[in-house]
C-alpha cells in the first residue's frame, strides 16, 4: 500500500507527517513528492491514523568516524534546549550487519543464491513441463491434475528419483489401472482424479501411497442414507421485488476474491447417520456487484434482548466493513426496537468511535426488549434513509426484523434487513461456534470450579451454581 499527499494547504512550513496503518508508522516532510510505502495492504491497514507535528527545531550533524557521542543545542534565546545522541553501528555478535558490503554486492549475492537453487531443483523445467502436460491432456479439474503432480513430485524427490520429477499423466494412469489383476507389474500410480466418461461429479479412491483403487460417477449413497435430506435456505433478494442494480463494489481495488451470487456452502455429511436433515446455507463473503451505491444509503445497527458477550464486537466489525466500502453515515439505535421510534438518541458509529470497544462488555447501544408497531419503525427508517438495516439479537429479535422488512416492502421503501443471531446456546446450523459461545462456556467453567473448590474444601458445604 502506498500513502501519497496529493495537496495540503494551510499548515506552517517544516511541518512533520505521520500515517499508521496497523502496527507500521511512517514519517516524512508533509510536501513531499514521495510516497509512503507500507507492507500491508488497504484491508489491512486499520486502524489507519494521520498525524502532523510542526518542528520545534533542527540541527544538522556532520557524523565523525569513531564518535558516539553528539551533544547538540537547539533554539535560541530562552528556547534553548539541549540534546545529547549517541550514535553507532548496529553490531549483532560482534561483526557489522553490513559487513561492509554495499546494497548492490547483497542483491547480486541473493540473486547468485535464488538461481543456484532453481537450478539445482530444476523448477523452471518441471513448472514447463506440468503446464505442458496440462495443455495437453486438458483435464476436467486442471487444479486438481497439478496438485497432484505436486504430490508425486514431492515423494519422488523423497525417494530420490530424476529431477525434474516425471509428469503423471491421467491416461497413463487409468491404463495402469486396467492391467491390475492381469498378473503385470503395475508399480503405484501417484495421479490425479482419472479422466471422466461420464457427465455427472466423480468418485474416487486413493490407498495411502495415491494409488486409484476405484473411479466412477458419484451416487447419493456414497455420502448419505437413502432417508436424509437437504434444506436449503433461499434468502430473497432486493431485486427480486425492486429494480436490479448492478453497483462495481469499491473492494475490488483491495481483493480479488469474490463469491458467486449463488454460491452455497453444505453441512458436513455423515454417511452412518439415519435421517438426518442436512442444511445448505448461502455462502458469506463479498460480491462483485452490489445492490446499492455505498456512498449514497444510510446504515442503522440496532441490538435487542439480553446481553451477550461479544456483542460490541459484532458492532466494531460491522462498522469497519461498511466504512471499507465507503459508507459515509451508519447510525447506532440505542435502546433496542423502542430506540428505533427515538431517533435523536441514535448515536453517529465511526471507526474511530468503536475502534476499542471489542474489549468492553455490554453493548454501547443499551440493549432492551420490546416491540413498537413495525409500520411505525418502517416509516422512521425511511425517513432517515436507511438503506441497510442491522439487527442482532435472538429468535424474537429476528423474527421481528423479518416483520420490519415486510412492513417496509408494504410502503415501498427498498431497504436490506440483516439478522445477526444472538445465543451462547450454540445452535445455528453449519455454523462451529456462534459469538459469545466461548466466553459463556469459559466464565459457566470458572463459576462450576469456584462451587466445586467451595464443596470439597470445607466441612458439610454444598456448591450451588
């Protein structure tokens, strides 16, 4: 990531700029030309912060040869100040870190060792070959194929064959799997997912060694009983009932990886279970189009029910990612559902607001029960151009959320409801652990073991929990 100033006007000359972006601090005069260059990325550069100090003085030092020590006085006047710098080489065992090497003698020592590697590996050889060999017999799951030439590669290696290691190719291998049982010599076939005859997904099994004991077309019953069965969760889109936008997203400029619009993840299988009912939820992650320009909607976070550890967490993360896409107003609804009908309560969340609230408890939205008509709610979001509404909270709470968004739709006001499940209980499908989870079950341990200590340690006592 790179920190440009493209123009700064009114600040006093000499003046000092320091930007943090994460852990990383740079500092340089606030006109200069160059560029602030930083190992991290945009997405990872938060908290991002600027700071710019005027000089109080200067002094420019002519450094001696086996001196280490500078006494320097600064200002005038009553302003003197006095400084004292001790100066020397970074010494790590006894031998200069440069040893006295220049920059371009180093760079030409890593360049000789870069090469000297590659050659004695043959990487540019074997990647040639395995791009050829892709090219050529074009496998179904190209991935898969140079995964698993990887692999055999590596236990080539380790077995000390020729390097470059042999390209396997899947025809070889399906016609070492046709002389098995023939009485010849087949030696273990290392290779990728044969190629298919077939048109549906493929089965296949490997012994420990990558040997292909069995290839065909998949059927049910080799991941489920005949009795299960598949939910899946179809959430409705905006555009189902509004006009479709097609909005670039802004993080494209900071990741290249998007997920499908339709794109669907399946809860693990298990084949020994009887019945079971399998959940396939929609996939998380970002879109390549959005629905709504960020810069042009309103956000509003509201919690509702109990407390919850975490909850402040949820709301810093929320906050970061919707200020990443480049909304501008996100409110906080203090108060719950009520709070939704007192809008000049709400609070204005910035990043620099909820930067440090993941370490409090709580919530910073004061958190009640309680539902005003969801008509009444519908209206005062539109009213202040909510476009996305976040709501975290329980079964009621997202029950209600579910009756706010049919109230705005009965109105008309094109508007996203989000649901965040509330509950220590653990018990969202798919999902491994929901917030709050672990520190219920960490601070439930410590109240058990307090009232265990308690019961063994004393004379005719009970703990209670």
């Amino acid at each position: 990531m790179e920190v440009k100033v493209k123009s700064a006007t009114g600040f006093p000359e000499g003046c000092i700029l320091s930007v943090r972006a994460g852990q990383l601090r740079r500092q340089g005069p606030i006109n200069c030309d160059r560029a602030m260059c930083f190992t991290t990325g945009v997405i990872d550069a938060n908290p991002f912060k600027v700071d710019v100090f005027a000089p109080l003085a200067s002094k420019r030092v002519t450094l001696v040869p086996n001196k280490t020590t500078y006494d320097l006085t600064l200002g005038e006047g009553e302003s003197t100040m006095q400084l004292e710098l001790d100066i020397a080489d970074k010494v790590e065992s006894g031998v200069a870190v440069n040893n006295g090497e220049s920059r371009t003698v180093r760079r030409q020592k890593a360049a000789t060792e870069t090469q000297e590697y590659i050659d004695q590996h043959q990487l540019v050889q074997f990647v040639q070959n395995l791009m050829q060999s892709v090219l050529a017999e074009k496998p179904v799951d190209p991935f898969a194929y140079m995964e698993a030439n990887l692999r055999a590669a590596r236990i080539g290696v380790m077995g000390k064959e020729s390097i470059p290691p042999t390209i396997v190719s899947p025809v070889a291998a399906s016609k070492r799997l046709s002389r098995k049982g023939t009485g010849e010599a087949s030696a273990p076939v290392v290779a990728p997912t044969p190629g298919k005859n077939f048109t549906g997904p493929a089965y296949a099994v490997y012994d420990v060694t990558g040997q292909v004991l069995e290839h065909r077309e998949l059927r049910h019953e080799d991941v489920m009983k005949p009795d299960a069965h598949i939910r899946r969760l179809h959430v409705p889109h905006l555009k189902d009932k509004y006009e479709a936008k097609e909005v670039e997203t802004p993080l494209k400029q900071v990741t290249s990886s998007f997920v499908g619009i339709n794109a669907h993840v399946l809860e693990a299988m298990l084949k020994s279970a009887d019945g079971r009912v399998y959940y396939q939820m929609p996939c998380a992650g970002p879109r390549k189009t959005l629905h709504f320009d960020p810069k042009e909607i309103t956000a509003a976070i509201v919690t509702c029910g109990g407390l919850c550890p975490g909850l402040n967490a949820v709301i810093r993360e929320i906050v970061m990612m919707l200020h990443m896409y480049g909304v501008d107003r996100i409110y906080g609804i203090r108060g719950g559902y009520k709070g939704v009908m007192t809008p000049e309560n709400w609070l204005d969340l910035t990043p620099e607001l909820v930067q440090d609230i993941h370490s409090q408890g709580g919530t910073i939205l004061v958190s009640d029960r309680g539902n005003p008509p969801h008509s009444e709610m519908a209206k005062v979001l539109r009213s202040h151009n909510v476009r996305q509404y976040y709501v975290i909270g329980g079964d009621g709470t997202l029950k209600g959320a579910n009756q706010t968004y049919d109230a705005m739709c009965e109105i008309g006001w094109e508007c996203a409801v989000v649901g965040v499940p509330k509950t220590i209980d653990n018990d969202i499908a798919i999902i491994d652990k929901t917030f709050g989870f672990d520190t219920a079950c960490t601070e439930a341990e410590r109240a058990i073991d307090s009232a265990y200590i308690e019961a063994t340690c004393n004379a005719n006592c009970i703990g209670l929990v």
